[in-house]
C-alpha cells in the first residue's frame, strides 16, 4: 500500500461516544437457542449487561470450561435442567456440576438445564468464532 499510495498515517483517538447494539443484536449465541434463552427470563437490560446472559452466550458459543457454571447457577438460580443444557455446549463434557449451582441460585427448570447438557454434549454451535 505504502509503494502505492506513499506514506500511510493511523491516528488512535479517543473514544468520546459508545453505541450500544440493538437489542437483538445483543448475546447472539444464547440468543440462537431460543429454549435457553426463554428460559432464563432477562429482559432486555439484563441481556445487555448482566454478567448471566454474557457467561451463557459463551458457553453457547463454545466456550468449554464450565467451572464457572455452578457458581453462576447459585448466584442467579439456575435450574438444573438450564445448568444441563449448557454444560452439553461442550463436545463430550460431562462435569456438570457448576451448572447445577446455577439451576439452583436462578430456580432454572431441569428440562432447560437437560437441553444445555444435550447442547453441551453435542458439541455446540460449529459456527462459533468468539
């Protein structure tokens, strides 16, 4: 580019403005399971910001370790069923413990924490790249 167009200059400024995405746009993993994403009941705000829904997208995405999901369960009383569903976003994962904390703290139904564990066991989304 250089030899083409001569020098090139990057200027780094200061962010003064942030842009939230639109709501649909937010958590697009959990999102695409529409069965866990019902389930946990968050509005709008809370998908957005909650530290739930951001741990939940990963582990729809892909995100393979699960240690976290017990505490979260505890934290937000997850169901097991919805604790089961995730832990099944990881191909042969089977250690779920964590997401049983988590049906407990959010009161997540155990056919919401099966479809995780299901989810989990599978493999989880091939698509995902974050």
């Amino acid at each position: 580019l250089q030899a083409k167009y001569g020098d090139i200059e990057t200027y780094v400024v200061k962010l003064d403005k942030f842009y939230q995405a639109e709501d649909y746009h937010q958590k697009y993993w959990l999102r695409n399971r529409k069965d866990i994403f019902d389930a946990l009941k968050l509005n709008d705000a809370e998908v957005a910001n909650s530290v739930l829904a951001a741990k939940m997208n990963a582990y729809c995405a892909g995100y393979t370790d699960f240690s976290e999901l017990e505490e979260l369960k505890r934290e937000h009383g997850l169901s097991d069923s919805l604790v089961e569903k995730m832990n099944a976003c990881c191909p042969g994962y089977t250690d779920f413990s964590e997401l049983e904390e988590l049906k407990r703290e959010h009161g997540l139904s155990d056919s919401l924490v099966e479809k995780v564990k299901n989810f989990a066991t599978s493999g989880g989304d091939p698509r995902a790249c974050h």
